[in-house]
C-alpha cells in the first residue's frame, strides 16, 4: 500500500492579501476604541453593542487573537511542511480564547 504524496495547504493572493487587511482593520478598528475610550459592537441587524473603559482592552485581546488565527493561515500557505494539524490546533486555540474573551468584554461592560 503506497503512501499518500503530501500536498500543502495554499491560499490565493486575493485571500491573502484580504486576510493582511483585516488584520491592520481588526488592529485599526481597537486602537480608535482606545483612543477614544468607545468601541461599537454590531451584534445583529438589531443589536448593537458599545463597550465602555476596561471592556475595550479586553475586546482589543479579543481582535488580537483574530489576527493571530489570519496570520496563522498566511504563515501555513508559506510552510511546505506536513504540520497542518499544529496550525489547526492553534487556530482552535486561538478561536477559543478568542471567543471567551469576547464573552468577557460583553459581560464585563453589562456589569459597569
């Protein structure tokens, strides 16, 4: 039985140049909160958010772990090692701390 030949995972330029955008907006977008101690959260078509004081750095760790996980992605198209499943773990990780500390900023700013 012959081994699988293995093929690296690849994104376009377009993808990779969207993702670099979003990491300068993500980090755009959280240093106007902190200069201007407000950050507005759309939730929904009908939700909206806007964190308060030490909500936003929390959010800003938040948008800082995104950028981690786009990062991760660009990094992963440049690495032509059969290591997919250490960048998969990470973006989990990240997603997850991510997500929790989103949660926290919510909770946090529907507590002041």
């Amino acid at each position: 039985m012959k081994k699988e030949q293995y093929v690296p995972n690849s994104l376009t330029r377009t993808h990779r140049v969207f993702n670099v955008l979003l990491i300068l907006a993500l980090i755009t977008y959280g240093g106007y909160g902190i200069y201007f101690e407000e950050l507005y959260l759309p939730l929904d078509e009908d939700a909206e958010l806007t964190l308060y004081g030490t909500s936003i750095y929390i959010a800003c760790t938040a948008f800082g772990f995104g950028c981690l996980i786009l990062l991760a992605q660009i990094i992963d198209h440049y690495d032509k090692r059969d290591n997919e499943q250490k960048y998969d773990r990470f973006i989990a990780v990240c997603r997850s701390f991510g997500l929790m500390t989103l949660l926290a900023a919510i909770i946090g700013n529907l507590a002041n």
